[in-house]
C-alpha cells in the first residue's frame, strides 16, 4: 500500500527544488533522509518535511508494517501559484520581480523482497 504526502505552496522554485530531488527516485527513505539532511539548501529541508510526512503517512495507516522498509517511488516538483512585485527602477519605470512557488508530491512504497 502506497503512502503520499504534498508539500504545497513552498517558497522555492520549482528548478532548485528539482535540482535536490533529482536524486531520489528509487532511494531507500532512510538513505534519501540521511542525504538530505546534511545538504545545506533551503529545498533540501522541504523536501526532508515532506518525505517524513509520508513515512509518518504510512505508519498511521499501516502500524504493522515497517516504516524503515519503504522507498521513494515517485516525487516530482511542479510550479506553484507565482508572486508578482513591482520593484521601482530609474526614470520612472518599474521590474517585475517574480517570486516563484513549488508543489512537491511525493510518493512511497514498500520494498519487495523478490
């Protein structure tokens, strides 16, 4: 039984996030964990949230089974909600800043012995 959890609304983009989690795909949960919580980037440690969040998923709706036994499955980055600011420039004009937004999803399963 698979477990999903979403990280909605995170304020990093979409890019970075998906330059962390590129990795992931297929990992043990414990390893992906380990690997993401010494990494010093801001989506790292979105990402570590939400990847506990489904181990955590699981374990409530499977508490005989063993939440160190599952791996990642699927997670994928897609772009959020965009905000738009106008930053003042010279001679009157103004830039748009835009301050991009992350959904992560991210889905486990359990390992099978074969």
């Amino acid at each position: 039984m698979n477990a999903i959890a979403k990280g909605r609304n995170l304020r990093v983009s979409p890019l970075k996030m998906r330059k962390i989690i590129r990795w992931l795909p297929g990992r043990n949960v414990m390893d992906a964990l380990a690997m993401l919580k010494v990494l010093p980037n801001k989506a790292a440690k979105m990402a570590y949230k939400v990847i506990a969040s489904a181990q955590a998923n699981y374990q409530n709706r499977n508490p005989e089974g063993d939440p160190k036994s599952l791996k990642i499955e699927t997670i994928f980055a897609d772009q959020a909600p965009i905000l738009r600011r106008i930053m003042p420039r010279a001679r009157g004009r103004a830039d748009v800043i835009r301050k991009q937004s992350t959904h992560l999803t991210v889905v486990l399963a359990p390992i099978v012995a074969e």
